[in-house]
C-alpha cells in the first residue's frame, strides 16, 4: 500500500484520517487491507506500542544512515537503531554507551576509547572496535555527510577493544557529536544501508513506506537494558494533519505548534518540553564595506546602522522578551538571553531585565538624537535597518514583526521583510536578521563567537574571546572547558553580553509542543534542539502506559 506523501498529508487534513490512517497502520503490523480494526484499538490491545507523529521533513532522505545525516546531521538526536560511543543524559553530562572508559591525550590531539565486549549487531556479527573507525573514517570521508568530522585527522583501531581517535587539532566539541554517531558494521554498510541498516542498538528497523511512515521493533539482543516500549510507529505529516491523526485518536504522541497548541484534542494532555532552541537577531558590528570569506566564497559584509554600539545595547534593553513570548508565540516559549540558556557551558552575564529607560538613556549618551519624523538621528545616519527572516516560517515572522514594534517607540525603524533562504544567504553577513539555532553541545557558543566560526553572522574578531574559545575546545577535560566557554562571553571586561558587545539580540526558546494521550507516561527530556522531529523519542525505550 502506497500513496505520495502529498495525498497522504491531503486525506488526513480533509477528515479522512480514521479511515485512511488505520488502513496504513494495520496493515503494517498485520499485511491486511484497512478493513483490519483501527489503531485506537489495536492501541488498546498493544500496551508496548506508540504511535507518533512527526513533521514530514524529518523522515531522513537517504535513510537510517549515519554516514549521511541520521542522527549526527543538522537536527541531532540519538540514533536509535545504531549504538553511539557515549551518550548525555538530561543535564547534558557524559556517559558511557559502547564505551568502558575514555581518555584525552593533554595535548588534546588525540582520544583513546575502550568498547564493550559483549555487543553484537542484528545480524549476529560481533561489533569491534574496528567498526567504529570504519564509521568515524567513514562519516569524515563522505561527501555527502552532515556532521563536521573535520577537526579528526583518522580513527584507528589498536586491537577489537581499543580505538584512537586523532585528531587535526584540539576540539573536545567532539564528545558530544559522538554522543549522536551511530556506530554502523564495517561488514555490511554500501549504498543501500540507509535502507536496510543493521546496527546494535535499541531497535531495528522492521518496516519503512517511504513519505508514510517507519516502524522501529525493539532488539532482542541489545547489551543494555531491554526496552519497555517493544514497537514504536513513526509517521510523517504536516501540522494540520498531525492535529487531525490526534482528534481521530489515530497517535499517541502529536506534533504541534504554539498556532494550534490550544487545539486540544479529547483524551489528549499537552506536553511542553524546554528546548535551546533558539531564536536570535544577528547585528552585524563592522561598517558596510567589509568582505567574508566562508569556505571558497566571499561575501559582503557589515552594516552602516547595526554597526553601532550604542544602538545594539539599547536594542538589547529596550525589547520586552517575556511580552514577545506571549503576543508571537501564545506564551509557549521562554525568553532567551543566549544561544545555550541553561546549559552548563551558559553564561550567567548574558541575562538582563527589560530595561527601556536605561536603552533610552543609553542611546542619548551615544549620540543618537530624534529626526523630523522621530527616527533617530547620528552623523547622517539613520536608525533605520531592515530585519530580514525565512518567508516559510510563520514563528520567525511574528517575532520579526514583534520585535519592530517594540522598537519604534525608541525612535528605532525596524523593516521587517520575509526572503527565501537562496536570497537569504548572500546577505548573512551584511543585514541583520532573524536566526534559529540550538544544539545539544557548546558548538553554537563556539561557531557565533568564534572570528572564524562558521556562523560568525555578526563579523566580531575580538582576540580575547577567540583565545578563550581555543583553550575551551583544547581542554582534556569536558568539564573543564565549561568555565572558558563562559568567560569567551564574558570575563568581566570583554564578550558579547548585552553590556559589552553586544553582536546578537536573543528573543526566544521556542517550546516543542506535542499531544500526548491520556495514559502514556512520556520519560523525562533532555532539552531539545533546534529542529520539532527525532528529539521527542529519545528515550522513547523507558515510555510506558499506565
């Protein structure tokens, strides 16, 4: 049974999901037409079994394949079907998977990793510690890999129990990369793995229908602790039709948005879940006329307004989070101050008050003076930019819109306007606009602060924050590096904080919200990353029904 993922989505939306969802779901478990009995009963006879929606853009294109985005590419999360070498729990704190132990040399160039010994793949075969160089190697060498393995120089495996990891230069970032790769069998990986992958870890794969849905059956021979939750049915849909599965009583567990989230449906709870996922302004602090090199291109850069200081720390004290928060995303969300609130690498000096008599103030110190028609006015120029956002993304469009009303009343003209990503881009490091970030590791500190950081939006080279950034990635000890991470910051004199630099306006974490049935109890959350899809079934083995 087959239909384009389009017509899929167009039933449920239209009212026809009853029929048309529990004809895909039975005959998944059973090979039968839909005539076979819905899912809310086949729920109710199959207590170890959850049904959850998913946006369609987080089925992965390529499959279950590590070597190309599955787990480790732009929105992580833990593999599921492969093990990883360690993985973080929900204070983001290291621990062992398949490893014993591992160790840094004090130079930071190279991590060695004991593996277990008992730990087979589902197709019988021993994992070693050859396969987990095979799959570093692997991930670092294939061109159409997500994950940034640059920083490793080669991954060798010393004897079945032991692998190095060398690296080109110090980046403990890697750990928690690590945390996300999934450790594929260097006997049966080729082209079509991502469609039949064997791995070691909680589940495997017992049916995909591409652009419908993927079904995940617990291993009965994984090394750790055996799932409770023995089968877990993934489908792809769109929003509406996500709420239209729910209001059917077709999922367990429905994505939603803050625009629906009030939506809820009968016998349904709604779950919110914190996040780092992050919405921010970049301000570009160079004059117009500056140009970026990324990679092979140049670019255009700096801003003649946003260039300021003085405008980028009003801008900062002037914008009421909390009430943006409630008027754009209907309170599902939390004031943001930094791209990794609330993570142990988060600088407590990033956090300030709404303050609009200080920004007033600090305007007026800084020789900003209002115009004829109340704009404000320094040597020439205007307080006028525009703010630029993803025209598909109607979240980023209201706190685009949000932010520009709040700012008038400074004298501060904010033009808000929507471009696609292909017209966005060119202009990353020239106009401010309005960013999503989040991950699970200190790697969006590094990359926004770092002068030759891959999302260095905001065109800030200062000396001091990139020796604090290179000691942080260099330090042996994870935990060790959580106090550089902070002072790269701020080290109370110099950083990006709100009173110092100020290169970023941090607006908000956006809430991931779902429907969840009445009786399942969903496991605790690590804080999700950007990106509303794999993040919820994390631990999705400890669920369970009352």
């Amino acid at each position: 049974m087959f239909m384009s993922r389009r017509r899929f989505s167009q039933i449920l939306a239209a009212g026809g999901a009853t029929a048309a969802f529990a004809g895909v779901l039975t005959s998944c478990s059973s090979g039968e037409s839909a005539s076979e009995p819905d899912a809310a009963a086949e729920q109710q006879s199959a207590p170890e079994q959850v049904i959850v929606s998913m946006p369609t853009n987080a089925e992965p294109e390529a499959g279950f394949d590590p070597f190309v985005a599955w787990g480790c590419g732009e929105h992580v999360h833990e593999p599921l079907i492969q093990s990883t070498l360690v993985k973080t729990d929900t204070d983001m704190g290291l621990h062992n998977d398949l490893a014993t132990s591992y160790e840094c040399s004090e130079d930071g160039m190279v991590w060695t990793f004991k593996i277990r010994t008992d730990v087979k793949f589902t197709d019988g075969e021993p994992l070693t510690a050859e396969d987990v160089a095979f799959t570093i190697n692997g991930i670092k060498d294939a061109p159409a890999s997500e994950v940034d393995l640059s920083m490793v120089s080669e991954a060798v495996a010393l004897d079945d129990e032991t692998v190095e990891i060398r690296m080109v230069h110090p980046f403990n970032i890697l750990m928690y990369t690590l945390a996300t790769v999934g450790i594929c069998p260097a006997h049966a990986h080729g082209d079509d793995y991502g469609s039949n992958p064997i791995g070691s870890g909680r589940y495997k794969l017992a049916q995909w229908d591409r652009g419908q849905q993927v079904i995940f059956e617990a291993n009965p021979d994984y090394y750790g602790e055996a799932p409770v939750m023995k089968r877990v049915v993934v489908v792809f849909m769109d929003e509406d039709a996500s709420l239209a599965a729910a209001q059917a009583g077709q999922v367990d567990v429905a994505y939603t948005s803050a625009t629906m989230a009030d939506a809820l449906p009968a016998g349904y709870e709604l779950l919110s879940v914190k996040t780092v996922d992050s919405r921010g302004i970049s301000l570009p602090v160079v004059p117009a006329g500056a140009k970026r090199l990324a990679g092979d291109v140049e670019y255009d850069a700096g801003n003649n307004v946003t260039c300021d200081l003085a405008l980028r720390r009003a801008m900062n004290y002037a914008v009421d989070r909390e009430l943006l928060v409630d008027r754009s995303l209907s309170g599902h969300a939390t004031p943001a101050f930094s791209p990794s609130d609330g993570m142990p690498w988060a600088c407590k000096d990033m956090k300030i008050a709404t303050d609009v008599e200080k920004a007033k103030g600090i305007l007026a110190d800084g020789g900003w003076v209002a115009g004829d028609d109340g704009v404000l006015v320094k040597d020439g120029v205007r307080a006028e930019f525009k703010l630029y956002y993803m025209t598909n993304d109607m979240m980023r469009q209201a706190m685009a819109a949000d932010f520009a009303e709040q700012m008038a009343p400074l004298g501060i003209k904010v033009n808000v306007e929507g471009k696609s990503w292909d017209d966005l881009e060119p202009m990353s490091y020239s106009e401010a606009q309005l960013w999503g970030w989040g991950s699970n590791s200190p790697i969006e500190v590094y990359n926004l602060n770092y002068s030759e950081g891959s999302s260095d939006f905001a065109c800030r080279d200062n000396e001091t924050t990139n020796e604090y950034l290179e000691q942080a990635v260099s330090t042996p000890t994870i935990e060790a590096s959580y106090e550089l991470y902070q002072k790269a910051q701020f080290d109370g004199s110099e950083g990006v904080t709100p009173d110092t630099d100020a290169p970023w306006v941090w607006l908000a974490n956006a809430d991931h919200l779902y429907f969840t049935r009445d009786g399942l109890k969903v496991a605790d959350q690590k804080p999700h990353p950007h990106g509303h899809g794999w993040s919820i079934v994390n631990n999705v083995d400890e669920w369970t029904w009352a």
